[in-house]
C-alpha cells in the first residue's frame, strides 16, 4: 500500500477511520509521495500495541510518521498530522499552493491554519459527533449542545476564510480545506 513506484524514505501510520490520518493520506497520495502507509486499525487498539508505543509513538495516537533505514542514523518517528504533512511538504518539495516555501509569512498562515483546525475544531466535532446518535439510542442534546458552542464560530471563521475573508488563513494554499470534511463527518449523527 505505497503512495508512489519510487522506493519510500518513510513509512505513514494510519487508520482512515481517523480524520487526521486521512488528511495525511490524501495529502501522499494527491501529492504522489514515496510514502508507505501502515495500516494501524484503531478499532482493535492496535495503536497501543507495545511494538507501536515502544518505536512508533509512546502516545499511542494516528497518524505519525517514520523515517525508514535509518542506518547510523538515530530513528526519527512524528506525531501530529499538520506536522507530518509540513515535514513532508519540505522533504518532497511539493508544489507552493499546498504548502509555501518562497513566502515565509504565508507559510505561517497556512501552517497556523492546520494548527488551528487541530486545536479549535477537531475535539468539539468529534465531542459532537460521539454524542449524538449512540447505537440503539437517542443522543444526549446537552453534551451535544455543549460541545457544539465552540463550533459556531470556528466554522464560521472557516467559512469566512474560504470565502475570502479576513479571519484565518485565506491564502492560496490548500491544506487547510483537507480537513473540512473530516469535521462534516464528524457532525454527521450516525445512522441506528
């Protein structure tokens, strides 16, 4: 399961059932990166498997990233998707509307934008979507509403930047809008 013919320097942990291992995944595979993905299915807790957290991430998260045959070279292993697909970007030299390189201060803005879908958007819709519909049951309106107030006004501001306005990143990069669906998914009730 290799994102490209070239012999790949890294290997990609990842279950897509993770939203931030998918954003990782379309990133490599859009971008044609000799990458190796691994799957690590998350639903069996194979990411806490003492092999994973010993050499891979003692976090025991998805998606990280290993750089392979080291040789006299200590093992470098990262956590964190907008991490992965910066280091990535860099290493492979992708094109500039992923991820700047010649302007510095709109790489800050779409380095800032992933940072931000991490860190503003990310735990409430996933907080929403565990709560809506549980399998057999009705949803719990007061957590879902609980965690749907820090949502308004990140996704406000996500619309508001696609759509050319002042807030976040609104730059020509597009790393940031890989991860949208992810959130849509995520505040989709399950079906019962």
């Amino acid at each position: 399961m290799s994102s490209s013919s070239r012999s790949p320097e890294w290997r990609l942990h990842v279950d897509p059932m993770s939203q931030p291992s998918r954003c990782c995944l379309i990133f490599a595979r859009c971008c044609a990166l000799p990458v190796e993905e691994r799957l690590v299915r998350i639903h069996k807790g194979e990411q806490r498997d003492a092999g994973f957290t010993a050499s891979v991430n003692p976090l025991a998260k998805l998606p990280a990233l290993e750089k392979l045959g080291g040789g006299d070279q200590p093992p470098f292993t990262l956590p964190e998707s907008a991490a992965i697909v910066a280091l990535l970007a860099d290493v492979h030299g992708v094109p500039e509307h992923w991820m700047p390189r010649s302007d510095r201060l709109q790489r800050a803005r779409v380095e800032a934008a992933l940072h931000w879908c991490v860190a503003t958007r990310r735990r409430p819709a996933t907080r929403t979507h565990a709560h809506t519909s549980p399998p057999g049951g009705a949803g719990n309106d007061g957590i879902t509403s609980h965690a749907g107030g820090p949502l308004a006004p990140a996704l406000a501001c996500l619309v508001s930047s696609a759509s050319g306005g002042k807030q976040a990143a609104r730059g020509r990069a597009v790393l940031g809008p890989l991860r949208l669906p992810g959130a849509c998914q995520h505040m989709t009730p399950r079906k019962t």
